[in-house]
C-alpha cells in the first residue's frame, strides 16, 4: 500500500502550526525529524504520524483477512523515510518489524525516494518473478537473486 501523506504534509503543517516559511520547516524536519520529544516539532508530526499509522493497521487488516497470510514487516520508503525516529515510531505502534527499504537489485544505486519508481522499471524489464520479490534490505537478502539477467533468465537463489 502506497501512503502519499508523507514529507510534503509534514512541511506544511510545521510550517502552519509554527508559523514559520516552509522553507524553515523543511529543515526543521531534515534536521530534528521526529526523534526529540521535548521539541515543539515532535507532536506536530506524531498527529500526522498517528494517521499514517492507522491507514497502515487497516491496509495490514484488510490483506490479512482476504489472503489468510501473515504480514510480519513494514518496509518505509520515500523521502520521509529518512526521517529520525521514524523507523521506531511504526515498529512502536504497529507492532511489527519495519525496515528501511534498500533495492536488492540496485544495492546503493537507488535512494529511498526513488526505490518505487527504480522496482516498478525493474519488473517491467525482467519478467521472472525472483524469491523474496520485491526484496529489502536485511533477512530478505537471504533469498534475493544472486544475479539478474533479463527476460526471465534470472539465477535465483534456491
């Protein structure tokens, strides 16, 4: 599930609720992100947060029910991925494994802003289906391909 209320709502509402340019606000969040307490930024972005975590529960719900499988982890990309604290925030309030998104077949090719986009070109230019599709960073490198070749010419770790 794609969320899109991430770094953009985050900049506006500092901005907003501080009363400061967004240009301010954009370093605020750069700079503090969401892992002081004691800083007047850190409620402000754990409303947003809170909603974010909510929609995620629901999506996480809804695709337990209707397949029968369990989803054991969250994978953060993006932008706002970047954000201190956010990783512990969600493994906090979901209860579950969260990982930062790191493309297996990229390695450190691909930021986290633009892993979506790099896996979706990807797919489209290999047809096999690889283990561990999409593969992360962590555990799941355990199973990624070892190489890729194109048009379902894959090796594939067994």
């Amino acid at each position: 599930q794609t969320l899109s209320d991430a770094g953009d709502a985050i900049t506006l509402a500092l901005s907003k609720e501080l009363n400061i340019p967004q240009k301010d606000a954009e370093q605020m969040k750069i700079k503090t992100g969401f892992s002081d307490q004691k800083d007047k930024s850190f409620f402000i972005i754990a409303k947003l947060l809170e909603g974010i975590a909510a929609k995620t529960r629901t999506s996480i719900q809804y695709f337990q029910d209707k397949t029968g499988e369990r989803v054991e982890r969250v994978v953060l990309i993006g932008g706002s991925a970047k954000l201190k604290g956010i990783k512990e925030y969600f493994e906090q309030n979901l209860a579950m494994s969260v990982w930062l998104g790191e493309s297996v077949l990229l390695r450190n090719q691909a930021f986290l802003e633009y892993i979506e986009a790099a896996g979706l070109a990807l797919r489209g230019l290999y047809t096999k289906k690889y283990i561990g599709d999409p593969a992360f960073s962590g555990q799941a490198m355990a199973s990624a391909t070892e190489s890729v070749e194109p048009a379902g010419q894959a090796k594939v770790r067994q």
